[in-house]
C-alpha cells in the first residue's frame, strides 16, 4: 500500500507538484500519465528518496518514507526497485555483473555465487546469451530487459517504471508491457509505471493517475478515462495537437 | 546587476565559490573517513581501480620521471662545472629530484591521467543517473565508488612517486656520464654521501600521500558535482586539473615549509 | 601535401598478447601519433605562411589562453618562487653557509628554465585539456564534418588562431609569471634568510645564452601544446566519453611533450654554449 498524501516539490522558481494525494493498492499496474516534463518521474523519484518532497507525507505500508534519512532509505529501497527511463546500466560492467551486484552487496554472495544467480536471473528475461556484453553493445530494449533483471535481484514488493517503453520499438515495447503484466499477475508485485505511451495505457493499466498541472486531474480505470467528457483528458488520450491543454 | 567587469566583484565571486569548493570537499572527506573507519568499501572496485590507475600509469611515470632526472642534471651542469664539483652532483641532482622535482612532477602528470579520468567517469556516472541507479539499488554510492577511488588515487600516487623516484636517479645518473662526464659511481656516492639523509626521501614520499589526497578530494568532488550533460563533465574535468595543479604547489609550499 | 584531414587514429594492431606485444603496440602506438601531429603541425605552418589570418579568431583565443590562465600562473608560480628559494636556502645553508648567491642562482634557474617550463606545464594541463575538449565535441556533435563540408579545414579554421595565439600567449606570461615569481623569492629570501632585495636583485649569473634558452622553451612549449591538444581532439571519437578520454589524452600528451622538449632543448643549450 502507497500513499501519496499532499505533496509539494518545486525546482527553484518552478512548482512542478503543486498538491499530489491518491493512494495505490498491492497487486495494481498503476500508470502515471501526463505530458513531458509536468513531474511524473518527479513523483515516483521521491518515493524511493532519490528526490525529497518539499512539503506532504508519502506513506509506504504505514511507515512515513518522505521523513526517512538516507540511511534507513536503503530498507525501503530493498523492497521497491526502480527502473531507470534509460535503464542506467553501470557501463563499466558487464550485464551479469550489472546483475550480479545487488546479490554480492545484499545476500551475502560471493562473487562466483553471485555471477551464477545473475545469470539465473538473465535467463528470465531471455537475455542470458548476452551476460558478458557491456552495455554500450546492447540496443535500448535488450538493455531495457537487462535493468529489469537487475531490479528484480531482491525480490521486491514494489517496482517503479520510468517510462520503460519510449525509445523502445513498438515489438520491444509490447515485450516490457507483457513482462510488467506478468509481474503483477503471477508475482503480485506491484507495478508502478510512468509513461506517455498510449498502447501500454490502455493495455494493461489497473488504474490510471493523470497529472496535469501539478495536481492529478483524473484517477480511474482506463474505462473511466476513455468515458471522461474532460477536454484535457480527452486531447491527451487521443493524442490531439488542438486542444484546451496547455504545455 | 551590472555587466561591467569589476575585479572586485569578481574576487569577492571567486573566493565564495572557493570556500563552497572547499566545503564540499571537506563534507566528501567526512563521508570517506568514516567509512574507512568502518572499512566499509568494495574490495573488488578497489583493485579494478589500482590496475586502472595505477599499473596502467606505470609506463607515462616511468618516461616522465627519466627524462625530469635527466633535465635535472642539465640543469645542475653549468654549476658542477664552474666549481668542478662533480661529487655534489649526485647530492644536486637527488636532493632535488627526492624532495621537490619527483613528486611534484608524478603528481602533475598522475592528476592529468588518473584525476581528470576519475573525474570524467564519475561526472558520466551522475549525468547519466548511474549514481542514482545505486542508491535506488541501496548501494552506498560513497562506499561502493568513491572510498575505492580515494584510497586508490591515493596509494597509486605514493606508489609512482616512489618509483619516478627511482627512475628518475638512474636517468640522472647516466646524464650524468653522457652529458657532463661524471661516472655514475661518483654520482651514487654523492647521493649517499652525509649531505644526504633519510628525511629527503620521506620528505617527498609525506608529501605524496598529502598530494595524493587533496587530489583524489579534488577529482571526487567534482565528478560528482557534475550538471549539464556532457559539457558539464568536461568543465569538471578541466576544473579538477586546475585545483589539482594550483593545489599542488600550494600545499608543496606549506608542507616543505613545515617538515624543513 | 596532402590537406584532407586525416587524423583518425588508425591502428588496427590485435589487443592481445604478452608483456612484449604489449610493449611493442606502445611503441607503434607512439610512432603512430607522433607521426599525426607532425601532420598537424605541418599543415598548420602550411596555413599559417599561405592563408589569411583571421585576427578576431586569434585575439578571442588569446583570451582564452592567456587572460583566463593568468589567476592560476601567479598563485603557482608565486608559490614556486616561495619553494625554491626555501629549499634552496636550506640547502646552501648546509653546504656552504653564504646565501649571497641564493638570489643570482634563482634568477639565473627562473630565466633559463623555472619560468618557461613551470608556465608550459600549467598551460599544458589547463589549455590544452580546453583546447581538446572543445575541438572533441565538435567533432562528436560533427560540427568539425560540417566545416569539412563548407570546404574549410579544420586545420586552418580551427588549430592555426590557437596555434597563434598559444605561441603569443606563453611568451607574455612566461615574462608576467617570472616577475611574479621574483617577487615572491625576493620576499621569502627578505623573511626567511634575511637576504636584502638588493642582494636578492643579482643578474651576474644570467646569460644572453640563458635568455636565448628560455626564449627557445616559451617558442617551443608554445608550439606543441596546442597541436598536440588539437591532435588529441580532432581523433575524438565515441560520444561524451570519447570527449573525456581526449582530455584526459590531451593533458598526460602535451605535459609530457613540454617535459621532453625541456630535455631535449636544455641539453641542446648545454652543448652549444659550453
């Protein structure tokens, strides 16, 4: 359970969250949509402490995070993963060693053990041929599996998507999108997931946020948004260049 | 505000950001010391660093270092032979290679290669999220990157400055034979002759390890202070050869001026 | 002559091998380079004597070079006349105990080598990781392929004005650098040593042949520093980090151009004016 309850950030002069609440349930493919640059990698950013809300409460399983020091961050961080927009490869390793580092760090394995799960974990994602690849030879989508991989070493609870399909093609970005459902459905991992993409919206959102302007305009399942007489709501959806919507 | 350069304005600028600089270089050593307190670094990324700084440094040390020793005996030549002192030779030349010449020159040419390096990969690190990547991994960034990357900046300038060193006695001693006809067994006897003691090694080889540190605080802070894409990782790289070198001098002063 | 700019490295040696392999790629590796940049030098003198000059280009990088260095040549050099006359206080102090000649050998050491040298080696690290870094992410963002489209070389649009201007520059801040630092050892000696400005103030021991020496370095230094750090960006390639690792290239190249030239050019001095 994740509550978002009020909260501010700004950058400087920019106010880019003005006033966020809702809530998002265990098990739930939960997309955050909204136009570019309106504060949705913002938002889930601080739910893991890399960013900190200005003011307002972030709640995960009761436990105030928002109030966390970096320190007692690193238990919250264990349970929800993140994957990065880019995927954020370390490049200076391998694929099974970007793999293998929560394992060495977290469980204890040695560096040997540690490689063989990696490679396990590879296998998952159909990426195991690829494990002594650095990162700069691998296209966007299999890095993209990659960091999926990596993300889930510690079995969390929670996963962050930070727009896992643009840059993606279109048979990539369906893969990420099966592979997110999956997730939730077999694992009961939930999946928070920040995009713009409308296929991967409307197919395999639980439940939907749109923020617009600092605030979330609507909250629903994608049968509420395609139902919504909102003109804003409507424009973004259909991917309208004309439109009440303001960048 | 006004456009116009005024030298004061400017000064006054320069030394608030200089006091921010050394701040925030103060707080990263905080954050490194306790954590080797604790040891609490990652051993592997220790030694993927001492091979990447400090064997693959060997061979630049290594030229850099013949040729000074070299250039130090031309230098003391015009000297030894206005007063045919070819037995103060040795004691010239070493003198000023181990105290000044050999750790100065190593740790400008280890700040070029290993500092500036350091800090163009951290810098690519932060600009491309992969030191956030880390803690969203909850890896300490301090632990896992920088305390391996100190402690290797560090040693692998003690080390070469003990090698240039070296090398650079033996490049002056055969200067030495070629260029003002002194026998490198005379030299050898002026260097271990009573002018001499052990405090001009460890003089130099102190200041090394002070060296060593202020540049690996130097080339730590500013990778990971990095803003603005990859224009921003190469304004730190420069920044980070310049508070090096200006660095360098400064602190060599204060310590020759110290230890005597 | 050959005027396309063809300065990509080309070596294609295989990466494995034993300690002798390794070494002998090195030396090929050196060959290889040295043999480039005396391309770029060639090319740029080529320009310098056959094109026009474009002053504007010239004077801005002559800002860049030599105003913006000027802050950090004082502090560094200031310090330098403060260490070398300290340690060498202490030292004559040891062997013979009159310091009347600390300052006639310091001014001697300054005009034949401190000056030139210490000015190079900072202009070297500061201006050349510049010059590569600037040249490099042009040619990643092709804009250096752009030039070569407008039928401009790179050469002479963008080495020659920093070739000029290095060479202007070194000179004037050689001279700046050493009154700065006879300054600093004028005083340290007054502080430390008791030894009088007057005392200090001895020219007995400086040559025309050492003017000429230190005039050869700041011509020399001021030569290699841009075409080697010119060299080093104009190979660029691989994205930003490619821009780094010519830096990084350019500083550890021109630092050890500047020690060697040192070398070479002291000896040649030793020998000619013996």
């Amino acid at each position: 359970m994740i509550s978002f309850r009020n909260v501010c950030k700004s950058f400087g002069p920019k106010r880019v969250l003005t006033d966020v609440s809702f809530d998002i349930a265990d098990g739930e493919v939960f997309f955050i949509i909204g136009a570019s640059g309106v504060g949705k990698s913002v938002l889930i950013k601080q739910l893991v402490g890399l960013l900190r809300p200005d003011a307002g409460d972030i709640l995960l399983d009761g436990d105030e995070v928002s109030r966390f020091d970096e320190e007692a961050m690193y238990a919250v961080r264990k349970k929800c993963a993140m994957v990065f927009q880019h995927s954020t490869l370390f490049d200076s390793l391998t694929c099974l060693e970007n793999v293998a580092l929560p394992l060495r760090k977290h469980r204890g394995l040695g560096p040997r053990e540690a490689l063989v799960a990696a490679r396990e974990r590879l296998s998952q994602v159909h990426m195991q041929e690829f494990g002594d690849r650095y990162p700069a030879e691998l296209g966007d989508g299999m890095k993209k599996r990659v960091a999926i991989a990596r993300a889930l070493t510690l079995d969390p609870r929670y996963v962050l998507f930070d727009e896992p399909t643009t840059s993606l093609d279109l048979v990539s970005a369906r893969r990420v999108d099966k592979l997110i459902r999956e997730l939730a459905d077999r694992l009961g991992v939930t999946c928070i997931v920040v995009s713009h993409d409308l296929n991967s919206i409307f197919g395999i959102a639980t439940r939907i946020a749109m923020l617009y302007k600092g605030q979330v305009r609507l909250l629903g399942t994608p049968a509420d948004f395609r139902g919504t007489t909102d003109e804003i709501i409507q424009q973004f959806i259909q991917g309208r260049a004309q439109g009440p919507m303001e960048t | 505000m006004s456009k116009m350069f005024s030298p004061i304005i400017a000064a006054r600028e320069g030394l608030f950001s200089l006091a921010g600089t050394l701040g925030k270089m103060g707080i990263i050593a905080h954050q490194i010391g306790r954590r080797l307190f604790r040891l609490d670094f990652d051993h592997e990324e220790f030694w993927r660093n001492m091979y990447k700084m400090g064997v693959k440094s060997l061979p630049i040390v290594a030229l850099t270092a013949l040729f000074t020793g070299a250039t130090m005996v031309v230098q003391a030549a015009p000297i030894v032979q206005r007063y045919g002192a070819q037995q103060l030779l040795g004691w010239g030349a070493g003198f000023g290679i181990l105290r000044e010449v050999g750790p100065v020159l190593t740790a400008l040419m280890i700040s070029g290669r290993v500092g500036a390096n350091n800090t163009a990969e951290l810098g690519t690190m932060t600009v491309t999220e992969q030191i956030d990547a880390l803690r969203a991994l909850a890896i300490d960034p301090i632990a896992f990157l920088i305390v391996p990357r100190f402690v290797a900046i560090v040693l692998t300038l003690f080390l070469s400055t003990l090698y240039a060193d070296a090398v650079a006695l033996i490049g002056a001693a055969y200067a030495g034979q070629a260029l003002v006809g002194v026998d490198p067994s005379t030299f050898y006897n002026g260097l271990t002759s009573g002018y001499m003691g052990i405090a001009d090694v460890t003089n130099g080889l102190i200041k090394s390890i002070i060296f060593g540190i202020a540049m690996g605080l130097a080339s730590c802070h500013f990778g990971l202070a990095v803003s603005g894409g990859a224009p921003g990782v190469g304004r730190a790289v420069n920044a980070t050869v310049v508070a090096s070198a200006a660095g360098i001098f400064v602190v060599d002063y204060f310590v020759s001026f110290i230890l005597g | 002559m050959s005027v396309d700019a063809n300065v990509e490295t080309t070596s294609a040696l295989p990466s494995e091998g034993g300690l002798a392999a390794s070494v002998g790629r090195a030396v090929f590796e050196a060959i290889d380079s040295a043999s480039q940049i005396y391309g770029v030098l060639v090319r740029t003198l080529y320009y310098v004597a056959r094109a026009r000059i474009d002053r504007d280009a010239v004077i801005r990088q002559m800002y860049e070079i030599g105003n913006r260095s000027v802050f950090l040549l004082s502090v560094v050099i200031g310090f330098i006349g403060m260490i070398f006359v300290l340690q060498a206080g202490l030292q004559m102090q040891r062997v013979i105990p009159d310091l009347t000649m600390l300052g006639a050998s310091f001014l001697e050491l300054l005009v034949r080598d401190l000056a030139p040298s210490i000015v190079a080696l900072m202009l070297a690290t500061r201006v050349g990781a510049g010059i590569a870094a600037e040249i490099g992410s042009m040619v990643v963002t092709e804009q250096v392929d752009a030039l070569r489209m407008c039928g401009a070389d790179p050469v002479d649009y963008l080495v020659k004005p920093r070739f000029l201007a290095s060479l202007i520059m070194t000179t004037m801040l050689t001279l700046w650098s050493g009154a700065v630092s006879v300054g600093s050892g004028m005083v340290t000696a007054e502080v430390i040593f008791q030894v009088s400005p007057r005392t200090f103030w001895n020219l007995h021991l400086v040559h025309a042949s050492d003017l000429a020496t230190g005039l050869t370095k700041c011509i020399a230094y001021g030569a290699a520093i841009p075409i080697v750090s010119s060299h080093c960006g104009l190979s660029t390639f691989g994205g930003s980090e490619g821009v780094g690792s010519a830096t990084t290239r350019a500083v550890v190249q021109s630092s050890l151009a500047v020690i060697v030239l040192n070398f070479i050019i002291s000896s040649a001095a030793f020998i000619a004016f013996k």
